[in-house]
C-alpha cells in the first residue's frame, strides 16, 4: 500500500502523457507521480484509493512531473469522491486493483506505423503490462517502451501478420498471432489477463 497526497488537475480527460485517446464518458482518471509513474509502465494500471472521506477507483492516463513519489493527481470527479474540491490536497493511501475492463487486450498501432518503423500500444488490459514481445524468425525480441506509452521497434516489425507475446506485471503472459500490421488503428487480441494474482 502506497501513501502520499491527492490532488486534482482541471483538464483531465483521459488523455495525457500516456497518449491514450480522450475518455469524455470516463473521468475516473488520474496522473500518476512521475517516480511511480517509471517510464510510463504504470500507463493504463488501475489504482483504489482511500481518501479522508471516501474512496475511488481510478485509472492512470498521465504523468504527474511535479508529484513526490507517492502521491496522485485526480480528476475533479474523482476527488470529489474522496474531499470536498475546496481541500485541495489530502492525504491518500492506495493500491494497485485489477482494471474492470471486458473483451479481450488491444493493440493500438500508432500513426505512421510501418514495415520499417513499427509502434504498439496495449490497451483495454486488465493488468498494467510490463513487457511486449514480438516474434521475429523463430525469437521472441522485447519490444523498447518509450516514455510516452508505445512499444517501439525503430526498426520496423516486418509487413505482418505479427504474433505477440504481452507479460503484465504479475507475471500473467498472452501470445497473440495473425495480427495485421495497422496504421493508426486497433486490432484486438483473443484474450485478456486473469485478473488474480495466481
């Protein structure tokens, strides 16, 4: 269990430096400290939060850069569920919980993605992901993370279809195949993570 200050920032609209697309009908979001936050791995995680008056369920859609380790910035709406807005700041304790999401993961393919130049990002997972791997020949090659939520192969993934192989951080692991190469598009998955730790 985490501890640290609650906060709220008034644009929060589910998108950020996660780079996940507006979720206007979803505002149980927050922006993560920028310690926590490591790189963007925690992107798309799902945190429960205790507050002085209440609790809340939230996701990570965005990086914090002036945020202590410990401490989480909030939409209005969720901290509204945990403090009067006029509180400003108060005390939280939270916890990493399982995202309640439905359908299997996506693969959201950046735009400009190619044969030569290829960026992945997993969303609608269950579990904070903590690696993506990608089948190239007969070996399975990690895929670099960047700091703004893709997995990104500088030097292209190949024409596809591709097979991928997603780790998340309790050690879950989904291989995916015959996922087309996209630009700018998703491509669901067969499957989502359990959502227990065994």
């Amino acid at each position: 269990v985490h501890s640290g200050d609650g906060t709220y920032y008034d644009f929060a609209d589910g998108s950020g430096n996660c780079s996940f697309p507006a979720t206007p009908d979803d505002l149980m979001v927050g922006a993560m400290n920028h310690v926590d936050y490591s790189g963007s791995a925690v992107c798309g995680a799902c945190v429960h939060i205790d507050g002085p008056e209440g609790s809340v369920d939230v996701r990570v859609v965005d990086q914090c850069p002036e945020c202590p380790e410990g401490n989480i910035d909030l939409s209005p709406e969720a901290f509204a569920l945990i403090s009067p807005l006029e509180a400003g700041r108060v005390s939280i304790s939270w916890e990493y919980v399982p995202c309640p999401v439905s359908g299997p993961v996506i693969y959201h393919f950046k735009d400009g993605s190619n044969p030569w130049w290829t960026a992945v990002q997993i969303r609608n997972h269950r579990n904070a992901v903590a690696t993506l791997e990608v089948l190239q020949g007969d070996a399975w090659v990690e895929v670099p993370r960047l700091d703004y939520n893709y997995f990104v192969q500088d030097t292209g993934m190949g024409e596809g279809p591709l097979s991928f192989r997603i780790t998340d951080v309790l050690g879950h692991t989904l291989e995916d195949s015959g996922i087309p190469l996209l630009d700018d598009a998703d491509a669901p998955g067969a499957e989502q993570f359990p959502d227990c730790d065994g």
